[in-house]
C-alpha cells in the first residue's frame, strides 16, 4: 500500500503541470491529511498500573533508610507535623495491603486542608482539574479538550452521504501527494493553523466508489483513492471555507465513529492512536 502511494508520489513530480485532477485507472488520485493534536497530560494510570505502582512503592519504603526529620524540618513547625501525619498514614497503608499509600496520604492531606483554611494560600498546593471547560460543555470544535487524548479534524462536506472525512482533495497532474495535502489542507480549513506534516509518505489508503448520480455529474473517474498524509497542529484553529466545508470537529478515535461510515473508519482506524 505504502510502496504504491510512493511510486505514484514519484510519479507526480515528473508530470507535466496543470489544473487537471489526476486519474488512475477509472479512480481519482486524492491526497488526505490526518492532522491531529497530541495529548497535552499524561492519561490517568489504569487499576493495575495503579496497583504495581503502589506495590513498587511499598517496597522500595522497606528497604530505604529512615528520613532524617530533623535535617529537613524546623522541631515544632508546621511542615514538621504535616510530614509526621503524613508518615503515620503511610505506615497504616504498608500494614494494609488493600489500601494504597496515595489514598493513605490523599485522606490525610484532606483533613489538613480543612483544619488549616485559615493558612495563607502561598503554603498551598492544588492541583488542577483534568476536565476543562469544553469538556463540561462538549465543545467539539475546542482544541482544548479530552487533553488526555490525540484529538483529530474532520471536516462536514454540503452533501447528505459520507459528509464527514478528514480534510481532502484531488491531486492536480504535476503534484507531489504532500503538496496537495497542505495545499487541500489550507483552502478548506484556512492558514491560520501552525501544522507540521510527518514526512512525505502516505500512512495509509481508502478506495472507495463514487454515487451514480456524481459520477454521471463528473464523467472521468468513478471512484477515488485516497492517500492519508500525517500531520500535527500546534497552534491556530481551523477556519472552514464555507464552501468545499461547512462545518468541523476535533475528536477521538473513540468519537469518530459517530461521524464516519464503518467502511471508512475500517480504513482509517489502524492508523490512528489508541490514546
């Protein structure tokens, strides 16, 4: 598959330029781009990453040398007794092997925020919520979402079947399968987008058939093959046309399902990430 689309990448920077979308046997050459935004947090760890962790931990506790408190914290001081009922968690949570050390320390910690509100904030640490404001609202065209996971554009083409694809297009005779890509990329979803194509090869490809009434519409080819270019964004935000594009979201390999036919998403599925 990859060989093929190679040769037919090669094969375009020979030809002789023009406007014409390039044909092969009966099918459209088109160039698709899967640009997707990496995750920005670590994903939550599953139970048994969280059990082994814990079990790690614990034994590295058995065998390391007692801290010495005195060389750390002031004799009295108020760091000295958080730690100290801190370490009286941690050695309930050694001596019950169904409780973790975090939860030991997370239910500690609790009861000293509550007894110490009036503490000035700059002795505080919290952390962050995971869930964002466009989580909350289920902004499907927010990029800053599902942070734990790879997030990929698809864009709503004006028809009633297969609407929803990745950005695509017909490669012109004389292109390279990556130039059409950005060059697909930048007329549907704007250029205000700062992308980065991974290399110059395809990842993937879809063949499908065109409806009788588009082909009979657009003698010349009956169907497509479509070449998949890999690409991430970094900043910016897609900015469709309103012609080619009327609408678009960021979503999961999870989510894609529900935009895409199964025969795509079949096509498509192997090389998107599972996070």
């Amino acid at each position: 598959m990859l060989g093929k689309g190679a040769l037919l990448s090669r094969s375009f920077a020979t030809a002789i330029p023009s406007r014409a979308p390039l044909v092969n046997n009966n099918f459209r050459i088109v160039s698709g781009v899967v640009l997707s935004r990496t995750p920005q947090i670590t994903r939550d760890s599953t139970p048994f990453e969280k059990a082994y962790f814990d079990y790690s931990e614990k034994l590295e506790r058995q065998t390391a040398a007692p801290l010495a408190s005195d060389f750390y914290f002031k004799k009295g001081s108020l760091a000295e007794r958080r730690w100290k009922e801190d370490e009286e968690a941690r050695k309930r949570a050694m001596a019950d092997p169904n409780l973790s050390l975090t939860d030991a320390v997370k239910e500690v910690q609790s009861i000293q925020q509550d007894e110490e509100s009036v503490t000035p904030l700059s002795n505080k640490f919290e952390t962050g919520s995971r869930l964002t404001e466009a989580d909350k609202k289920n902004d499907i065209k927010s990029l800053d979402r599902a942070l734990q996971r790879t997030l990929y554009l698809i864009v709503k083409k004006p028809r009633d079947q297969h609407s929803w694809q990745f950005p695509q297009g017909a490669v012109e005779d004389g292109e390279y399968l990556h130039d059409a890509a950005e060059r697909e990329l930048a007329e549907e979803c704007g250029k205000n987008m700062d992308v980065w194509f991974v290399g110059r090869q395809p990842v993937g490809h879809y063949t499908y058939k065109f409806p009788e009434d588009h082909v009979k519409k657009n003698p010349g080819a009956n169907g497509a093959k479509v070449f998949f270019m890999k690409a991430h964004v970094f900043a910016g935000q897609c900015k469709p046309d309103n012609k080619e594009v009327v609408d678009f979201a960021w979503v999961t390999k999870d989510e894609l399902p529900q935009y895409v036919s199964p025969e795509y998403f079949d096509a498509v599925k192997d090389i998107l990430s599972d996070l």
